[in-house]
C-alpha cells in the first residue's frame, strides 16, 4: 500500500526574517515565502530549527502558520514545525497550529531530556492522537542527543496520522529498510545528501538551501520522477559550493540569512542569541565558498553585496521566546 503525499516534494525549511533588533520582519516574511514559492517550492516549513523555533514565541510561531497560509494561497502546503520537548506543550501547539490552518506538522525527537525510545514513541503518538494533521517525523540525532531507532520507526508508522519521516542522520542503509518495510514517506533533511536520498527511492526533501533558491532542488526532483538521472546530477553537482556555504561553517540559519541579506532578499541578517552572526573568518569562507558558484537558476551572485558589520552579533528580542 503506497501513501499519498500531501505536502510536495521540495519542502523548504524556512528562515524567519528580522529586523536589525530581533522582532519578526512581518513583511519580510511574505516576501520570502513569495520568493521561496516562486522558485519551485510546493510546501514551506515554517518555525522549523531553520526558522529559530527556540526562541520564537509560541504567539510568532502560529502567526507564522497564519501568514504563510496567506500568502501560499494554495500554491504551496504550510508545515509547522514548531514543536517541544514538552508533550503537553507540544500539543497544545499543534492543536493551535492546525486552528491556524497548518497543512501538517513536522515533530521532533524531544530534545535534552534524552528519552527512551518508549518514551520518543508515547510523544509522537499523543502528538499525532491529537490533531487531524498529517505528521512527519524528524530524526536529527545531532541536535536531540537520541536517533528515532528503525523499530520505533515502524511501531509509529502504525498510527494513521504519521505518514513520513525527515532523515538528518545519513544512514543509507536505514532509509531502505525503512522504505523497504514501512509505507513511511522519506524526506532527506540534508541539503549534501538530496539527491543520494531520492535515488534510493525517497520522495523529496526539506532544505536549508532552498531559501537561497529552490529551483535546482524542483529541477533534481523533476529530473528523478523523470527517470534523467543526468540532469539530476548536473544540478546536484553544480548546488556543492552553495551547499557547502550554507550548510558547514556556520549554523544554517545564520548563514543562509547572510547570503540572503548579501542579495538584497532580506532586510536584515539579524538572528536571536545564542545565535549570532558569521564572525570575519567564517564569513570570508562563506564568501570564498560562493565565489565557487556558476550557473545556478535562481539566484546570481554578481551583485552580491555581503555586509559584515550588519550581521554581526545576536538580538534579544522584546518578548523571551520559549525554550520547551
């Protein structure tokens, strides 16, 4: 039995745009959004870890959902991926997300409280028990501390409402089995591995990259459901440096905000602490990696114009975000 897919192939994880002192750029949201979706994107991510969900309110992170449903307007699925390491907390914003008109929700491994994998499956269960909403899971053990194992994969595919999962992890021979053994749709949630994933028999991804353009990624995605695996590696090949950029210096958030705020995209580079901007060093990389770059659709760096001084630091914003 196959699953029908409801949220689009090239998922994008989206940053959220601030002004210089931290609060929510509201117009600059619907300009990014626009762009991202006119680049080829048919779902968005929004208050995902691209979009610093940590220190978002949980006011922000369903006025996010409220917006990108605005501005989507049916041309792209609204993803909220602003859950908790609270399984009470995480409920209630996945129930206020799917009132705001969510599309589906993207939950997470709880983070630094380190449960067993019982417990990941109890959270992800009453999560998805909780709502209508069509769940994607997300394995990052690099930021959770605890990978979801292949036979907790299985026993929450079980549950109606999970129906995919966004792999972060690398393990190959994992995506099979689990493509081999459950209906689960897979998302490759690394930007490097998109294409090795799809090839396998993923069904898309869920990019950090995309913010800087998506068109390569519905070029790779169209080019593979086209059986043009020469195409496909074209594009792959000729994204490295830009992946490279976003992706290994620097969180990706920071980074990809700096590239977009360089391209006159977005109006400030700003993020909230603890994050904060490249320092000299690591924007000099970024700048070096992107001097790498030719002949992307979407996006032309001749007038890249970086500012270093604009993206330095962190803000603190007026109202403290949520840290469960």
């Amino acid at each position: 039995m196959s699953t029908t897919n409801p949220f689009g192939q090239v998922l994008i994880a989206l940053v959220t745009p601030f002004t210089p002192d931290g609060e929510v750029d509201w117009s600059g949201v619907e300009r990014h959004i626009d762009d991202v979706i006119s680049a080829g994107a048919d779902g968005i991510v929004v208050t995902g870890t691209t979009g610093e969900t940590s220190t978002l309110t949980d006011a922000e992170k369903l006025k996010l959902v409220e917006v990108g449903k605005s501005v989507a307007a049916g041309r792209a699925s609204i993803i909220t991926g602003g859950g908790s390491n609270e399984t009470a907390h995480a409920i209630e914003l996945y129930k206020a997300s799917e009132k705001a008109g969510a599309d589906g929700a993207l939950v997470v491994t709880p983070y630094y409280n380190k449960p067993t994998q019982s417990g990941i499956l109890t959270h992800f269960r009453m999560v998805a028990d909780a709502t209508d909403l069509p769940v994607i899971l997300y394995d990052i053990p690099g930021r959770t501390g605890v990978p979801i194992r292949f036979e907790t994969l299985v026993r929450a595919s079980k549950h109606p409402n999970i129906i995919a999962v966004k792999d972060a992890k690398g393990d190959f021979a994992e995506v099979s089995r689990v493509l081999n053994q459950t209906d689960l749709i897979y998302f490759s949630g690394d930007d490097a591995n998109v294409l090795p994933h799809l090839s396998i028999g993923a069904t898309g991804l869920i990019g950090v990259t995309g913010n800087i353009t998506a068109t390569p990624y519905r070029q790779i995605v169209d080019a593979v459901n086209a059986g043009d695996l020469k195409t496909a590696t074209a594009a792959h090949k000729a994204l490295e440096p830009l992946v490279r950029a976003v992706m290994t210096h620097v969180p990706g958030t920071v980074a990809a905000k700096y590239i977009l705020h360089g391209l006159g995209r977005i109006a400030s580079a700003r993020v909230r602490l603890p994050l904060v901007g490249p320092e000299d060093f690591e924007a000099a990389i970024i700048e070096d990696d992107l001097d790498l770059v030719k002949d992307i659709p979407g996006v032309n760096f001749d007038n890249f114009r970086p500012d270093r001084n604009a993206a330095a630091g962190g803000a603190l914003p007026k109202v403290a975000g949520t840290t469960r």
